[in-house]
C-alpha cells in the first residue's frame, strides 16, 4: 500500500476511495460543504445515509479481495515482492524494438488524423484557435452523441491502443536508454496526450500522466519521493490548466481557493452523484435503469430507451445544460450507480465485484512474465479504473475485456511478427 510502491490496488485506494468517496462523504455529512449547489436538493439524512455506506464499501471492498485470493489460492503479497525485484525483459535486438515502436508510431498517428477527420469540430480546437469557450463545451457532447460506428474506433483504437502504445514506448527508452527511443516515445506520448484531450476533458490527461508513475514504479522496482512528487504536481498542473482554458478563474487562484472549482472537481464534483442518486432514485426519478449495460442491439430490439443514471441525475440538476448540449453526464462515485440501477442490493453487492475486478488484473499481472506490453495494460487499466465513472463497467467487465482483448491479439501480432523478421 507505499505511495513509492503503486500498484492498482493502491492506487485504487489513494486516488479513486480516499481523495474522492472518502472526503467528500465526511465533507458533506458534517456540513461543511452545503454552500455548494450541488448539496441543496439533499435531506439531511442522505448526507449521512452516503457517507455511511461509503464507509460500509471502504471495508467492504478489500474483503472481498482477500476472499477472492483465498477461493483462487493466489497468495498476492508474495507474489508482488517478487514480481517486483524481477528485471524488464525486452527484445534484446534493438533494431527490432525500433522496428516495433516505429509501426506503433505509424499506426498511432493515422489513428489520430482519421478520427480526426471524421470529427466535424474538434473541441480542443475550437477552444484553444477560436477561442470560444462556449461552443468547445457543446462540440464535447455533440462528439459522444453523433459519432455513430466512429465512436468504437475512437474508443478502442484512439483511446485506448494509442495510450498503451506510449506506455509501451515509455518501458523501451527507459530499459534502452537510447535516444532514437526517447524520441518516438516522446512523439507517441504527445499522441496520446492530442487523443485525450481533444474533447477537453480535464481528467483522462491527468490520470494518463499518473500512469507514468506506475511504470517507473515497476521499473525502477520502487520510487524515490521526489519522482512521486513530481508526477503528482505535474497532473495537478495540467488540471489547472485546463479549468483555466475552459473558464475565466486564475489557475493560481484557484489553486489558492479552498471553495474553487479545482478542489470541487477533485473532492466533491466525483463523489455527488451517490447522495443525489440515493436523493432522486425512485420517487423523484422513476424511468428504471436496471438495463444499464446490455448491449445496444438487445434494447433496441426490446425498444428500451437506453439512458444512463449519470444521464438522468444530470438531467434532473441541470435540464438547460442538456438541452442546449452543454451537460451530458453526472458521473460519480460507483455506489450512485449501483443504487439507481439495482437498489440497496445493489449497494451491498456492488463492492465485493468492485473489489473482485481489481483484484483479478492485479493477479494477472503477477503470474506473468514481467514485458512492456503487460506493464503498459496493466497501467492502462489501473489509470481507467474511475470507481468514480459508475459500477456497470465493472459488473459486465467492460473496463478489462476490451484492453484485454486488445492486449492478447497485441501480444499474439508481435510474436508473428518477431518470428517473420527473424526468420
């Protein structure tokens, strides 16, 4: 659990429990944050009610990791040590490597300019030439709702292959320390930062910076405090940043504010939506969201309307932001989900599959060979976590079956490809 050791289940910890549920629970339920908007609609007894099943998840979560150990007979704390004193193994031609992490390069590129292409307005675009604040905040949702068969291939080739990809040419420069690699990781990582940020979302870059720090972690065998500093001041920074391009206050000042958007965005703004939920969920909003997670074409077939919880609770706190298409999601903490979905069942339930997922790559990781493609999943996953995103993705798997699917056929086109060049 060292800060100078992350791993996913730290991490989890750290950066998804304390720094969002944990805060913000006891923040709301003492009072101290009802000057903000967001807790006026709540009674009293909410305010307690969330903070206390958060505290129930918090203990919950890790148990259900260690019963998971014990039924698969996975000794995981032995396992880290060891995993974590072993060396990177990597090609040893480098030639090849730089072969590799050329096509990953080629690829990665055309990825970015055919999505973009297809994209009508690209909202960091229309923010940072036009300028105009505004109109970038409704290409952000025009983006998510009219990309038609092109949001799979910015989701599963922009969003999630191209980050892996600088990961992986992250491991290569820092085992071969060769400038040629330094120089192509550089280029995947500005990629991948383009493919974040293009539709102006301030978190997705920051938590892709974080994973950095994993790597190293894992390279490095332990980090030094300084390195682990820098990281976290740096992900702070782009976020300041980024509220900065996309609003009117100072970044500094914000930083200086206590009640600033900033510090809402990290402690409350991800956590909220729990408490609502339980405040709206079934007798303010009635429309049930149980379905949450079937596939598109079975509720299309079946004719259900196929809206998210974080959809409605938006709807319900800021019905203007949706119909002019400046509000889409009121994402938070994985319980508001699992409450507006399935209930108290699913607020009992919900952290032992939470906790079960997490787990599972973790273990993953630790019964395999230690390569920069499973280090680059691995960290991929860990910084796509977002217990703050809701449960469905945990409880259909959504957030491990595409990268590993990715990750096997990835791992599978190397292996054909090193046998072609060598043969």
């Amino acid at each position: 659990m060292s800060l100078l050791r992350l791993n996913t289940i730290s991490y989890v910890f750290y950066f998804q429990i304390i720094i969002s549920a944990f805060f913000g629970s006891i923040f709301l339920a003492t009072g101290i944050i009802d000057y903000h908007p967001y807790a006026e609609p709540l009674s009293d007894w909410v305010k307690v009610e969330s903070w206390m099943w958060v505290m129930y998840s918090i203990v919950m979560m890790p148990l259900g990791m260690v019963f998971f150990n014990y039924f698969v007979g996975v000794k995981p704390l032995i396992l880290f040590k060891d995993y974590f004193k072993r060396d990177v193994d990597t090609l040893k031609k480098n030639g090849l490597e730089f072969l590799i992490l050329l096509m990953m390069l080629l690829v990665s590129a055309s990825i970015l300019i055919f999505i973009f292409q297809k994209i009508e307005k690209v909202p960091l675009f229309t923010l940072l030439i036009d300028g105009d604040v505004k109109q970038a905040a409704i290409d952000r949702v025009s983006v998510r709702y009219s990309l038609g068969w092109m949001d799979y291939v910015k989701n599963l080739f922009g969003l999630m292959m191209i980050p892996i990809f600088a990961y992986y040419s992250y491991v290569v420069a820092q085992i071969k320390k060769k400038w040629y690699f330094y120089v192509i990781c550089l280029a995947l990582i500005c990629i991948a930062s383009l493919m974040l940020a293009f539709d102006t979302q301030k978190a997705p870059l920051a938590f892709f910076v974080l994973g950095f720090l994993i790597l190293q972690t894992f390279i490095s065998k332990g980090i030094q405090l300084k390195y682990f500093l820098l990281f976290g001041i740096l992900a702070i920074l782009l976020i300041l940043i980024a509220y900065q391009l996309t609003g009117k206050e100072n970044a500094l000042g914000m930083f200086l504010e206590p009640t600033s958007a900033f510090y809402g965005r990290v402690f409350l703004t991800g956590y909220f939506a729990f408490p609502l939920s339980l405040e709206f969920f079934p007798d303010i909003i009635s429309q049930p969201t149980y379905y949450s997670g079937f596939p598109s074409f079975v509720l299309s077939f079946l004719d259900i309307e196929n809206t998210e919880s974080a959809r409605l609770v938006m709807m319900q706190m800021n019905p203007e932001g949706v119909i002019n298409g400046t509000a889409n999601l009121f994402s938070g903490y994985y319980l508001g989900e699992a409450y507006a979905n399935y209930g108290y069942l699913g607020l009992i339930i919900s952290p032992f599959i939470v906790g079960g997922v997490v787990q599972v790559v973790h273990n993953y990781l630790l019964t395999h060979k230690k390569d920069p493609l499973i280090l680059a999943f691995y960290t991929f996953i860990t910084v796509k976590w977002l217990l703050g995103s809701g449960v469905v993705s945990f409880l259909y798997l959504k957030i491990i079956l595409f990268p590993l699917v990715f990750y096997i056929g990835t791992k599978f086109l190397l292996k054909l490809f090193i046998k072609y060049i060598e043969d």
